[in-house]
C-alpha cells in the first residue's frame, strides 16, 4: 500500500472493494487481495448485454491480465489502460492484476470496455471510490492520454443500463446525446478518467450537452432532395408517391442516365415522418454500426444504396462480430439496389428473408441474433445489358443475353416487387417545363392514405398495404364487380400468376386510398394493371 | 408398342439414300472447310457420292471409300431408332414433293415426331416465315402474328426454329393450334439453339421437326444455308419479316424465288437496319405484307382469303373512341407511357387505357416500357 503515490494516500482496505467475497473455491482469500466490480455492456448484434469487469490485484510478479473471450482489441486495452491511468496522474499497481469479463461466455468485442477496467483497477487499487459503482455503468475507449472517446453502441447501451437497472452511465462526452434519449438513466458526459474518477468520489455530475439542438422528429430535416427538382417523369413520380403510401416495393427500369438514382433519392422524403419510437430503434442501430447523427437522434428516414458488389452478409448482417447489414441500416427508410441484375444471386437471395418477415435472424455459434429490416425496397435496372433496350439508341444485345439478363432480375426477389415503372429520358420541353409537384403535396397524399390504411388495418398485424398476405387481402380489400372482373380477364388471359394476381390488388387498393376511396374501382386495377411487374410466366412467352 | 415403333421408325428409307446421307454427314467436315475456303457450298451436295469423295476427302479419300463400302443399313436404322427419329428417302411416297424441286435434294428426310402429323402438314398450304435472329419487338410482334393468323386458316408454318423472328411464327403457330414444322440445320432430335427446348418439344408433340442430317450429326456452318434451301423449297411461299442487308434470311428467299416460289416482306421503316433487307426486297418486286391476309391472296388469290374478320379486327371496332384513339397513337409509334400523356392527356388515364387495351390483347407491353400494337 506505501507504494501507492498521489490518490492511493487517501485509501485503505474499505467498504468500497470487496473482500472476501467472490471466492467460488471456498478457500479464504488471502488479506492482500482486492477487488473491485464495475459493470459495463457488450453489444450483441445490436442488443446490450451487461458486462461485469472484476479487478483482481494481489501481491506477485507485477503482471495485468485480461481473462473472458475478449478479442484482440480487448486484449490491447491493457497498454492503452496503463498508460491513461499513468498520464492521468494515478498509480498503475506494480502487482498481480488479473481482469475478469463476465459472464465469460459471451464474446466481447472492441474498446469500448478500456474505461470500465480502468476504473475497477483505479477501485481496487483504492484510488477512487468504489462505493458508486453499483450505481453508475462506465462505457467507453481510453486515449493513452487519459481522455475517453466515444464508441459504437451508446444508445444501445444506455438502454441496457435502463434494463439492467442500473441509475446512471458515464459515457465520453461525445455522443453522449445519443444516451440521454433514454429516460429513466442519469447520463455523465465526461472528458478523461480524471473526469470518472472525480465522479465516483462524490463530484458533481457533469450532465451530457443540452439535448435541445435535437431537431423535432415531427419536423421533417430541410430538403436536400425535393420532387420540385425533378421535371417530366410523370409517371415514375406517381409510381413513387403509390409505393410511398403504400410501402410497395420498387423496380425501376430505364437506361443509363434517365433519372433512376434520382428518383429513389427522393423516396425517404415522401414517407411519414419517422415517429419517436422509430426514431430510436433506427439511431440505435446506426450508432451500433458507428453513424452518428446531428443531435443525437436520426431525423429523416434512412436511405441507404450500397453497391453492387456488397457481399451477402454486408447486405443482410452478419460477420465476425455480427454487425447489422444495409438492410437494418436501412429499417424504416429505403434500400435502394442500382444495378440490381450485378448483385451477385446469393445477396438476392438472402434478403428474401428480410422483406418477408422485416427481420433477419443470424445464428452464429450458438446464438441466434435478430436484426430488425423493415424497409421500402427500390431497385434500379437497365432494360438490358447494353442498357437501350426500348430507348431512342438502338439495343445492340442478342436474344441470348436479354434472356440471361432477364433471368438475373427474375426469380425470388422479383415476387417481392409490386411495382415496376420504366424512367425515360424526359423530352426537352418536359426539362424546360414547370415542376410537377413538390415533396410537400406528395406527402400529405401519402400521409391521408396511410391513415386510412392505418385505420383499416387497425386489428391486423399488417401495417401497410404492400403487408397484405392473401388471407387479409380478402378480408380488408373490397372492390366493384367491375374491378374484380377486369382483374379476373387479367389472370384468365394467362398474363396474371396468382401472386400477380395479389399484388395487383395490394397495388390497386393503395391506388384507392391515395384517391380516398373505400371500395376498389375499375380504374384502380386497371393502373395497378399498367404498373405491375412482368412475370416471368410473361417473359416465356415474349420470348 | 415397341413392335410398332420400330415397324414405322425409319421404316421409309432404302440403303442406297441412307448411305449418301450417311456419307454427307461424315464429309460435314470437310464440306465446313471447302465452304469456308470458297463462302458457299453451292453445287457440292449436287455431286454424285464417288465425286464428291473425290472432290472433298483428299487424302483420306481411300480411307473413306472403305468405310463407305462397309456401311451397314440396319445400324444407321438403329441410330434412328434410338433417337425416336424417322428416315425418310427420296425414294419414297412419303418423301415432300415439293423436296425433288431442288438440284440437290437431300437423300434423305429425318423426321422427329408423328410420320402421319408430318404428312399432313407437308401436304397442306406451307408458308415459311424466316426473319432476324436479333428481332425488334415489332419484327417478333409481326412474324407471331403471321404464325397465328397463318396456322389459324390451316396453313403450315414451316420456319428454322432459329431465334427471334423463327421461334415467334412457330410460337404463333403453336398458340393457333395449327400446324407447324421446323428444320433444322443439326439432327432433328437435338434442339438447336438449346434454349428453344421447351419449343423443341411443342412442335415435336404437335408437329414435326425435320433435318437433312442424321441424329446425332452437329450443325456446321454450311448446314444453315443448306437448311434454307430446304425451308425455301418446302413452302410455297417464304414471308421475310426482318432482315439487315446481308440477313441470311435473304438466302432463304433468294433461294425460293429461284425455285419459283413466291416471296414476300413484311415492311418496316426505311430508318431501321433490320428493315433494310425486307425493304428491298419489297423494291425488288417481293409481295408487300401486312398481315396474314395479304399472304392468303398472295398464295390463292383476293377472293380465296378465307380469314374472316380478325378477333382483333372485332375488338378493335368495338373499341371505345378514345381507347381507339390511343391504340391508334401506340401504332403510330407514340409507344412509352411519357410519350402517350405528352398531349396533354393525364397519366392515370393514358395508364388505364393501355391496360384496357393490354387485356383485350391489343396491345403488348415490352422491354423498356414500350408498346406495341399486336399483330
């Protein structure tokens, strides 16, 4: 103890390490051993798991070990441990440290445990208080300086000390606003583990930054991207405002240059605002994947476009540590795939799943991992390889090569897809013309259809009409006799598969609602007629 | 069962015709060299079959001479058999009349499906519809068109069975429930190109596949003009509905008029390339078609075309006015949804429109959102 300098002097063997405790061998522990507990948290895909961090000293060959499945960046936070508690002016025990994370069975992975065992080996080693740790959670990375950095996850980690029940978190200053939108925890936003150590001795709390720059979640962000931008593409525009208030998914087809990005650019914007809750679910997966949003909270819905080489588990979560893919990214906003027939078949494939059930499962080891990923899908092709396939430049791709492009669009994904618009270059005079419509005016359309879908669908499970399975489409979608019998010439005429035949009526009746009708008219299954996606029972034929 | 196959198959064929046929298929190699040294084969299958040893085999002329000798009927049989195919000669009842117009014509008819469906159909009115492997939607529209209104009247559509233009008569053909019969440039049994398997099979079971060369014989590059010349002659008339400028559809019906036959065109515009070769044969005197219906009076005169009204003739009458005016507008080339609501008419009702239009089958939507009027 005579060896411990500075802060050491005011410590003795006390209440706030704990003594004779913890020994499971029975055996009495020796008067030289301390011990100290702090609790932080895993992230586990993108759920909180509470870690406890068990400092050991005791009198031996000065040696600091880190013990329970930490990986490698785990394992070098002892350097960047000793040396922030070295730089902050504390003493680093000359002593047999032994770290423990439990519970031992759960992986942990990444820095953000290099506070909480700086502050249990300060503990143990009666440098700070150890009395307030069963208070407060430590979350975050040391700097070999002493300052603690911000690391992904804050806001899933706030919520696991809600659970956990634990009062409060320190969390880096940093992002500390992505933890106070959890109620019911105290956030501390410190600067360096002075700062922690400060705290945990009785100091004041530093609270995290006024949370007031948050925007309003009602206030849609400023638009960057507005449809008044946008001239001609008059039919994609409503193809969009139909997926919009619907939730259908997109397919837009056009060649190189005609506006297809751009279109599905403009998508998130049309959509409801995101509500709180959503608001909340989306920031905390963005901030487990490490995007960080102004204020704290994500304001507008996701758009997320990754390219076309992206790997399946890029796409849908996975990897070593599980992280959420582009399609949680994108939960509650767009996913947009451009080039849709260059993503390789196996990331098609596996996010059949995903727009199926709105979650992903992974199971690696032996834990199974949910990743949310409720999105609007908007896909983007060329009509065919060479990309002018019914445009103004003449196509120059054989029959071979459109068939084996065709078969790349077809298949799983296709089914999934209600829509499907062509984008033509608009004419000049359509350029040099006014705009058709602004964002504004299509999302209040969109808003009044979602509160009748939201109304209708009140006691199902479905919240949108593109949710619709057979059974409630029966049940919740009326339509004219001459509506059901244009769409019954359609599907006898042989054009129309049975699920063609389902998504027609998803399309038409979201067509209704946009209008504010109760009951399908003719003229709503004859657009959703126009606007359904080929079949590839069709393509047979054509061919 | 058994019995009865192997009574019919290959039942129609005597030795000597199976022997030269045998022996063009063992020369394919070498007629490929001569015809790729000289760009056409014109005259060689004319030869008699110690010439044409003599002219093609070279130095494993004695070689092939022996193997010549040594060829055994019963095993050629054999192999038809096997392939569910029937030997034909020239010899025979059977045999195509219109065939023996040809200089050179083939020893013998390997024949894939039904010898009496095959009978039929080569004594009826054939028509052959020939056209682009790389057809534009209107050139695929217009030969599926032909098929159907053609094998509707109870013609027989005779076509290669190539891509593009070929498969959409057989397809049209087939839609018709009419007759239709394929030749092809391989053996009969194999479906060439192999992505028309499934088209291979409907015309098999429906109609009759033939060839020129024996089961089990891969198709060379002469063996397409060969092929030609077999369509050309086994119709009464060849209808060309895309051609470019060196098209070898123009072969086709450079080949019928030379045998007498009547040859005719589908027009398109003077701008495409694909209409380039159909368009000069319109100016060279070639039948202007516009429908079945000018191939009906072409062939039995204008009082003779006994296609009634059209279905789409019907439908089209019966036609609300403004849908009448935008089908007129989508045959007029206004064809993408952009271009149809540029006039000022509102999106929603150009859309419903054109799936009124697209139920009642008057209309086809196509790649990159483009209409097309159906023929």
């Amino acid at each position: 103890m005579s060896r411990f300098a500075g802060k050491s002097a005011k410590i003795g063997p006390s209440e706030n390490r704990c003594e004779a405790r913890v020994c499971c061998d029975g055996t009495r522990p020796s008067v030289l051993v301390v011990l100290a507990r702090v609790i932080t948290f895993a992230i586990d895909g993108i759920d909180p798991r509470p870690v406890w961090v068990e400092v050991d000293i005791r009198a031996g060959l000065p040696t600091f070990r880190v013990v329970g499945l930490a990986d490698a960046a785990v394992r070098e936070a002892r350097e960047r441990v000793r040396a922030a508690i070295l730089n902050s002016g504390f003493e680093f025990p000359a002593r047999r440290i032994t770290a423990n994370l439990a519970p031992a069975h759960l992986r942990k992975v990444g820095p953000g445990f290099d506070a909480a065992l700086a502050v249990g080996l300060l503990a143990a080693s009666g440098q700070c208080s150890a009395d307030a740790l069963d208070r407060w959670a430590v979350f975050g990375e040391l700097s070999l300086a002493g300052t603690v950095r911000p690391c992904r996850g804050v806001l899933a980690v706030a919520e696991g000390a809600r659970r956990a029940g634990v009062a409060g978190l320190i969390v880096a200053r940093e992002r500390s606003g992505e933890a106070a939108l959890v109620d019911g925890v105290a956030v501390a936003a410190v600067d360096d583990l002075c700062g922690i150590a400060k705290l945990l001795d009785g100091g004041d709390v530093p609270p995290p930054p006024a949370p007031t720059p948050v925007p309003a979640v009602e206030a849609p962000a400023p638009e960057e991207s507005d449809l008044a931008d946008v001239r001609g593409h008059e039919l994609p525009l409503r193809a969009l405002e139909i997926a919009a208030a619907g939730g259908h998914n997109l397919l837009l087809e056009g060649p190189p240059g005609s506006g297809k990005t751009m279109l599905a650019r403009r998508l998130p914007a049309l959509l409801p605002p995101l509500t709180r809750a959503e608001a909340v679910e989306v920031t905390r997966i963005h901030s487990v994947a490490g995007i960080s949003h102004r204020g704290g909270l994500a304001a507008t819905r996701p758009f997320r476009a990754p390219h076309h080489t992206i790997s399946p588990a890029g796409l849908v979560g996975g990897g070593r540590p599980p992280a959420p893919g582009e399609a949680s990214l994108a939960h509650h906003g767009v996913l947009f795939l451009d080039e849709l027939s260059e993503f390789s078949r196996p990331s098609l494939e596996a996010l059949r799943q995903p727009i199926e059930d709105g979650e992903i499962v992974i199971v690696r080891g032996q834990q199974a991992l949910r990743f949310p990923t409720r999105f609007t899908l908007v896909a983007a092709t060329n009509p065919c390889p060479c990309g002018f396939a019914g445009s103004d430049r003449a196509c120059r791709c054989g029959e071979l090569e459109l068939a084996r492009h065709r078969r790349r669009l077809s298949g799983p994904l296709l089914d999934r897809i209600d829509l499907l618009v062509t984008v033509a270059r608009p004419s000049a005079a359509a350029l040099g013309g006014p705009p058709r419509t602004t964002s504004g005016d299509v999302r209040e359309r969109v808003l009044a259809a979602r509160e009748r879908q939201h109304v209708r669908l009140a006691d199902t499970p479905a919240h949108t009409n593109a949710q619709l399975d057979t059974r409630l489409l029966r049940a919740h979608v009326h339509a004219e006799e001459t509506a059901r019998r244009a769409l019954a010439q359609a599907y006898d005429r042989g054009g129309l598969s049975a699920r063609g035949h389902d998504r027609v009526l998803r399309v038409a009746r979201t067509i209704a609602d946009l209008a504010g009708r109760d009951v399908v008219e003719l003229d709503d299954v004859l657009h959703a007629l126009a606007l359904r996606a080929r079949e590839s029972a069709e393509e047979a034929i054509a061919a | 069962m058994t019995a009865a196959r192997t009574s019919t198959l290959g039942s129609g064929a005597c030795t000597t015709c199976l022997r030269r046929s045998w022996l063009v298929a063992r020369l394919a190699g070498h007629i490929e060299i001569a015809w790729s040294a000289r760009r056409g084969s014109s005259g060689l299958l004319a030869l008699e079959d110690e010439a044409l040893i003599a002219a093609l085999a070279g130095d494993r002329r004695t070689a092939i001479a022996v193997e010549y000798e040594q060829f055994v009927t019963a095993a050629a049989l054999r192999r038809c058999v096997a392939s569910a195919v029937t030997a034909v000669c020239r010899c025979n009842a059977r045999y195509p009349a219109s065939l023996h117009d040809l200089p050179d014509a083939p020893a013998v008819l390997y024949v894939r499906g039904a010898l009496d469906r095959f009978e039929r159909a080569a004594a009826a009115d054939r028509v052959a519809i020939v056209g682009a492997r790389r057809a534009t939607p209107y050139g695929l529209e217009q030969a599926r068109g032909l098929g159907r209104g053609l094998a509707a009247a109870g013609l027989t559509v005779v076509s290669g069975m190539a891509l593009g233009v070929d498969a959409a008569a057989h397809m049209g053909a087939l839609e018709a429930e009419g007759t239709t019969l394929a030749v092809l440039a391989c053996g009969p049994e194999q479906a060439y190109p192999a992505s028309k398997r499934r088209l291979h099979a409907r015309i098999v079971a429906t109609g009759a596949v033939v060839a020129e060369l024996p089961p089990g014989t891969p198709a060379r590059r002469w063996c397409f003009p060969a092929r030609n010349r077999m369509i050309a002659a086994l119709a009464q008339a060849t209808v060309v509905v895309e051609a470019g400028e060196r098209s070898g559809s123009l072969i086709t019906a450079g080949q019928a008029a030379d045998l007498g036959r009547e040859v005719a065109a589908v027009p398109g515009l003077v701008t495409a390339p694909l209409a380039a070769g159909t368009n000069a044969l319109i100016a060279d005197g070639a039948q202007l078609v516009r429908g079945p219906r000018d191939v009906l009076e072409l062939l039995f005169g204008a009082s003779a075309a006994t296609l009634g009204p059209s279905r789409q003739g019907q439908e089209i009458a019966s036609l609300e006015p403004d849908l009448r005016a935008l089908l007129d507008r989508v045959g007029g080339g206004c064809d993408t949804v952009a271009a149809l609501a540029d006039g000022g008419a509102a999106v929603d009702a150009v859309l419903a429109g054109l799936a009124q239009l697209e139920l009642r089958r008057l209309v086809r939507r196509g790649p990159g959102g483009r209409y097309t009027a159906t023929a």
